[in-house]
C-alpha cells in the first residue's frame, strides 16, 4: 500500500526529476522530454459498494486525492465543484446509456460536447492553485495542440481565467466545420486560436518542440510568463479522467447491472491513448476490469501495435470521419511502454529516441506479455459510418463517429473472443458535433443541407434538445483567423505573448 504522502512524480525518460503533484501539473512536461507518472499507482480505498451510493463529485474526491496528494481537502473538493457544476447539461455528469447489449458511457455532457470537458473542466482550477502551492508569480501560458476536442475543451476552461493565458494550435482543414467554428469563436481577451497548414501530428510536435526551447523559457521568464500544457501528456488531464471509470462501474452496481466485484469490459475509441490508459490506471489502482479493447481508425497504428509489438508512424496519415483519432503519435502510450518495461526509465528512453530518429520501435516478448489485457482493432470508414445507420434504425438511439469507431471494433472482439462480459463504451463526443458525418451515414439525402440545418434534422430524428454548445456558436463571429506554417509556431506565439 503506498503512503499517500509518498506518491510523487517522476519522468518516464530518467530517475532525476522528483516531483509533487501540483508541481507535475504546472510543469506539464518533464524537463527530459518525458512525461510524469506516479511512484506507485494507489488503490482505491473504498469499497465498491460505498462507491455505488456516491455523486460524480463524491467519486472525483475519492479517486483524485489518492493521486494529488499534496492538495489539501478543502483545495481538491474546491476544484471539483468549480469544475463539475452547471456547465454539465446533466446532474449525473457522465450518464450510462444501455444499448444493443452494451452500456456507452456518455462523456459528452460538457461545455465543448466532449469528453475532453471530463478533465479540461477541472484542469484551470488544479493548475492555478498548483501555481500558488508552489509561489508562481508568473502568468501560466497554455499551449496546446488539438485534433478537435482538446482545443474548444480547453479553450472554454481557461477562458478568462486570471493569471492565465492559452494558445490552440489546430491543423487547418484537418477538424470538422463545427469544431473549428466552436474555437475560431471563442470569447476571451487571453485566448488565441492559430490553425497550421499541416496535420495534427505536426502540430503536435511543434508544440514539444517550443515546451523544448532552452533559450525561449529563459526570454519568457523574463517577460513574466512560463508555459504549461493542457494536452492529455499533463498529468492533472489523466487523473480526472480515471474518475469516470470508477463512476461507470459504481452506476452499474447501483442499478444491478452487475454485482460486486464482476468484471467488466471497457472499450475506447484510441487516438492520444490518454482516455484508454486511464482505465487501465483505474484497474491498476482494483476496479474489476477484465479487457480493454482499443479502438483505432483507419490511422490504425495503435491496432498494429497491439497485434505485432512494433509500433511504426511511418506511413500515410488518413483523414478519416472520426478526425479526433487521426493521430500516428499517440503520446500518452509511453506511459504504458515505462509501465510494461518495469518502470525502466532507460528501457522506455531508448524506445522513445528510436522513435524520434526512426519513427519506429519494438518492444520485447516480456513485454508483450504485459499487454494480454489489451485487444486492438479498428473500423473502416463503411464499418462506422453502417454501425451509425444500423444503431439509429434498431434503437433510435444516435451516436458520433469516434464512438461508432468503438463500437464496430467491440462487435469485433465479441465475435473473435466469444467473450459475454458486461461493457462499457467510452463514448467520447456528441453527435451534434460531428452531424455531417453522422447524418449522411443514416441517409446520404442529408448531404444537401447546412450544418445548421442538419443540427435541427439531428434533433428532431434522434429525439435530444440541440446542445447549448451548438446554439451559441449558430451566430458567433469569428474571432481567431490566424493561420501559419508550421515553423512559425514560435514566433506566432511571441507575437500574442508582446514578446516580439
């Protein structure tokens, strides 16, 4: 059992760098490169049955002050109920949904109509009181790169918060019209939205590449700012995400679903690998998961390596309907790579330069091993867009397409495994966000409309109120039309920040 005062960080690319949790938070990314995990992952310490009469924000407490552990009381219950509030269009906050035989764990109910609100909601609040834990004096400036949902997610969070700035990187014409409209339009005199003329993977880099920059930090620091980062590689994003996990498997044992200590099933449509793995920390810290099925699409590098133990970028980068998981980087599997190497800092170093310099990297047979829990699948776009169609005309019940990737990919492991046991379906967006898509997969008639016709056809025929998310941007100015190449990032930056 650890001792919760002795649950610190350290980076997955050395033993050098110890830290507290809200130091972690505020730094974001280890001064190495590597990303922070904790000593040791710490168990639950209440039962499943106590878990089952508690709230969402109970359940927050209970899980997040097992990892944060110096928050006091008062700051972590603090966060939470600044975080899980009236911004959720829902009081259970993650409500589970049964259909076709599964339970789609809906992660939707937040201010930007994904899952990334689950963590991104409580993240402003973790960061700033982790800046006063620790005498910052500096402004925090965010920065950050979005495939879609990250961007709008944190965006909304931050906006106007004091003592804070941020910056979204997003690959121009690689997100959805409304995904772009929900950033382009956010209020917020310390917001700025920057799409690139590249892909997410780029973007993502060039943001590594400035938290990188020796001589930038020196000149921000100067200038009264430091970065942090509120991509899924910072720590204070994981730890939240844990809590709806444990939540999911407490509302099943409420409504009699399963019985104590039955195992369960969890399957997540996979691009950063940050949703999947904090299942996988839930189970590690006695949540009864049995197999986590991991969910790609047509980007299905995450598939190849669960099926080979190679994990190779190498090759075409696909713009596919499900643009969230249209990743070849998935950042957050280096932790599970430290994990499986035997919390090897070396091991896991040596695995990360190969990638860097090769774009490619395989992991050994003992390895392997460690990764029976997972299967790897994915879905063709005609998979997603037929499961979409066929959801909706058998249950009039209508979902988006990251979640549709995962639902094709389970029907998959049912039918290879034979496997009866009950699960869950992280389900990661609303459909209202991605309507073109969805509603052409039901009927191609929809094709002729505009977005915002289609988002009134989606209410009426799926039967759900337009999402307030929706409505507010329906008439919104755009306030963001910055555009740049990808080697302007640092200098886009330093124009927001006066620093030019």
């Amino acid at each position: 059992m650890v001792n919760v005062l002795d649950l610190l960080y350290k980076s997955t690319r050395s033993e050098d760098e110890v830290v507290t949790a809200s130091q972690a938070i505020l730094k974001g990314l280890a001064s190495d490169g590597g990303l922070f995990v904790p000593t040791a992952i710490p168990k639950l310490n209440v039962s499943l049955s106590e878990l089952s009469k508690m709230s969402y924000k109970e359940t927050a407490y209970v899980v997040m002050k097992e990892f944060l552990t110096d928050f006091t009381e008062e700051e972590l219950k603090n966060c939470i109920d600044k975080a899980y509030d009236e911004k959720f269009d829902t009081e259970e906050i993650a409500p589970l949904v049964k259909a076709e035989g599964a339970y789609y764990l809906e992660l939707f109910h937040g201010a930007t109509i994904a899952f990334k609100d689950m963590a991104l909601s409580i993240l402003p609040h973790l960061l700033t009181t982790s800046a006063k834990k620790n005498n910052v004096k500096n402004d925090i400036v965010i920065l950050t790169a979005t495939s879609g949902d990250t961007g709008k997610a944190a965006l909304a969070g931050f906006a106007s918060v004091p003592g804070t700035k941020i910056i979204v990187f997003y690959p121009k014409g690689g997100v959805s019209p409304i995904q772009e409209k929900q950033m382009v339009t956010q209020k917020g005199d310390n917001t700025f939205v920057v799409g690139i003329k590249g892909n997410f993977d780029q973007a993502q880099s060039g943001v590594k590449a400035i938290f990188g920059d020796k001589e930038l930090e020196k000149e921000m620091n100067a200038a009264g700012f430091q970065f942090s980062s509120a991509n899924s590689i910072n720590i204070g994003r994981l730890v939240p995400q844990v809590v709806y996990y444990v939540y999911a498997y407490a509302k099943l044992l409420a409504n009699e679903e399963i019985t104590e200590g039955e195992k369960i099933n969890v399957v997540v449509p996979t691009g950063n690998f940050g949703n999947i793995l904090a299942a996988y920390y839930a189970k590690n810290m006695g949540l009864p998961i049995d197999k986590f099925v991991c969910a790609s699409n047509e980007n299905k590098v995450l598939y190849d390596f669960f099926t080979t133990g190679t994990y190779d970028k190498n090759r075409d980068f696909i713009l596919t309907t499900s643009p969230s998981m249209d990743i070849l980087i998935s950042s957050n599997l280096e932790r599970l790579i430290y994990k499986i190497a035997g919390n090897d800092s070396s091991k896991n170093k040596e695995l990360m330069t190969s990638l860097n310099t090769t774009g490619s990297y395989e992991i050994t047979d003992d390895m392997k091993k460690e990764l029976v829990d997972f299967y790897g699948n994915y879905a063709s776009e005609e998979e997603t867009a037929k499961l979409i169609k066929s959801l909706y005309e058998e249950t009039g019940y209508v979902i988006d397409t990251h979640t549709a990737v995962a639902a094709v990919v389970y029907n998959k492991y049912k039918a290879d495994s034979k496997d009866e046991n009950k699960t869950v379906i992280a389900s990661t967006a609303s459909p209202f966000k991605f309507t073109r898509s969805v509603m052409n997969a039901i009927d191609e008639k929809y094709d002729s409309m505009g977005d915002f016709e289609l988002v009134d056809e989606l209410s009426k025929i799926g039967n759900v109120k337009v999402p307030n998310a929706i409505e507010e941007i329906r008439n919104a100015n755009v306030l963001h039309d910055t555009v740049c190449e990808v080697d302007e990032m640092t200098k886009v930056v330093k124009d927001f920040l006066g620093m030019n």
